[in-house]
C-alpha cells in the first residue's frame, strides 16, 4: 500500500493494517500490490564481508531481544518534515506526542495526544485546536479507526485466516518481533556510523518495489544494550537532498512486560463515544503485499546470508 504520507506510517506498522487488507480513510485510494512477479532493487550500497558479518549479528542479537517482548507501552514523540509546506528543511512543520501499546502478537495501539503546528509568524510551534484525529486500536479480531472530524469508528473486521498473525509482519517490522532472516530478505541493511556509543544506527534500504513505494529507507538507532529502538525515521520517496519529506518518532523509555500493566483491557472491543456513529466496512480481501517477490527457482540462491539461514 502507498502511504500518502509519513504520518500514517507509524498506526499501520502498530495495527497490523498491512497484513493484506486496505489501510484506512485517507489511504483507501490507493491500489494493492500488484501480484505479478517483480525483480528485486538493486543494492543501494556494497558491504565487505566483515561489515555484512557485524550487520548479521546485530540482527541476530536484536531477534533474540525481541522475542522476549510480550508487552510494551511507551510514550513517544513525532516530527514531521515537510518540503512542500514546511517551515525549511531542518524545521519539523508538526511535532506532536502520542503513546503506543503493544500485546503480542496482534494487539495493539497507536493514539496522537497531542499536535503542534509550525508558526512563522512567532517562529514557535502552536498547539492545533479540537482532537487529533488519529487514534487506532486493534484487538486481534478488528481495527478501529477512531474519526474525530466525521465523529465515526470504522471498524474493520480481520478475516479469519488473518487472526493471531504479529503486527510485526506489517510493511516496517523494527519495533517488536524483529527476525533477523526476514529482515534481510526484505531490506539491504547496513550499520553506519553513530555519535552515541550507547546506542546502534542501521539504514534499511527496501529491496522489493512494494516497499520502495511506500519510504525511501529507514533509519533505526537501537539501545546497545536492550535492543529497543530509540527512535525511528522514515524518509518517504520524494525525500531528497534538497527536499526534506520525513518524519522521525523517538521513543521513551518503554515499559516491557510490566505485569501491573492492564493491557488486556485496554485491547477490548472498544465502545463508541457518545454521539459518535459506528461504521462497519467491508470485510477485506486478503493479499500478500509482497506478492511482487519471485519465489526462489528450485537450486537458487537466497538473498538470506549464510549466517542467517535456518
């Protein structure tokens, strides 16, 4: 799916809303993946064996954190870089702050609390009236769309054979449930070079068109020594040198598998606020966004390194 922009990023990786149905309001133009075979991108940067071995052991060092995740809360913060109206290229238009609840494998959370909004004229960022109007929920059978303008809650109904599938099988898989073999099938990987010894800085580069379509890369700075990540930011398709089309989310100390944490009632099916309509849309068709990716010919080989293969 083509995100129309970077703000949608973040509620589609938490909700699992690319599992193979469509993403929500803004993005449901859009056209899934195509299902006819598709090359594979040609590497954006060559490692020497070395570096590849250090970017393996990362990856593997960082599955092995994050099968220990089965819950996870934090609160986070969101700035957005726009070229075409943003204040300039090292401006963020938007900060805004949210939070992110997460219980494995396929529940999860994803609400803006709050937005502020770049102002030239006092050169400070100013707090946006109403509601911000975006708030996901997903309780393992459904997403819920919270619409604060139209005053609705889309409910979107996850097919049977879609059910108990990780979130983290959406288009960026970084946050939770990392797979070292997965990752590197589907991204060009490199570790680049970081100011803080306390933290690790990888660049992922898609290697499949359906990806490229929806972000340039990513850039992921993960903590040493728990493997979270601290921050994450997504450079779109347009982003270039000259034009800064991107948004960054760092990310607080996070609450993992804390056993007072009533997560478990924060993923029921939600209620409908008063005066709020509920819609219920049409059951998806289930599609592999990948389906682009060739399987490989019997005796070829793997984009998996050695090291990662099982």
């Amino acid at each position: 799916m083509l995100l129309p922009t970077a703000r949608h990023t973040l509620p589609i990786i938490m909700l699992a809303l690319a599992l193979g149905f469509p993403p929500p309001l803004s993005a449901q133009n859009q056209s899934p993946a195509q299902s006819s075979p598709a090359a594979p991108l040609r590497a954006p940067f060559q490692l020497t064996p070395q570096q590849q071995a250090d970017v393996d052991r990362i990856l593997v060092l960082w599955e092995n954190e994050s099968n220990k995740i089965k819950t996870f809360t934090c609160s986070f913060e969101r700035w957005e870089y726009n070229s075409a109206f943003g204040p300039g290229n090292e401006i963020p238009l938007t900060k805004s702050d949210g939070e992110l609840k997460y219980s494995k494998p396929d529940r999860g959370l994803f609400r803006i609390t709050k937005i502020n909004t770049y102002d030239a004229a006092t050169g400070t960022w100013m707090p946006q009236q109403g509601e911000p109007n975006e708030h996901w929920v997903c309780d393992g059978k459904a997403v819920y769309e919270f619409d604060a303008v139209r005053k609705q809650v889309h409910v979107y109904e996850l097919p049977p054979e879609l059910r108990g599938k990780g979130i983290a099988d959406g288009p960026l898989p970084f946050l939770f449930g990392a797979d070292a073999a997965k990752l590197s099938e589907r991204y060009f990987i490199r570790q680049v070079a970081h100011n803080n010894e306390a933290e690790i800085r990888l660049e992922a580069w898609p290697r499949w068109p359906a990806d490229a379509a929806d972000y340039q890369r990513i850039e992921i700075l993960l903590n040493r020594k728990k493997f979270l990540p601290t921050a994450l930011k997504v450079y779109l398709p347009n982003h270039d040198e000259k034009r800064n089309n991107s948004t960054a989310y760092m990310f607080d100390t996070p609450k993992v598998n804390d056993p007072i944490d009533r997560l478990a009632v924060v993923f029921q099916k939600p209620r409908t606020p008063w005066g709020w309509k509920r819609v219920v849309e049409q059951p998806p068709v289930a599609h592999d966004r990948h389906a682009t990716r060739p399987a490989p010919a019997a005796g070829q080989n793997r984009v998996v390194p050695p090291s990662l293969q099982r």
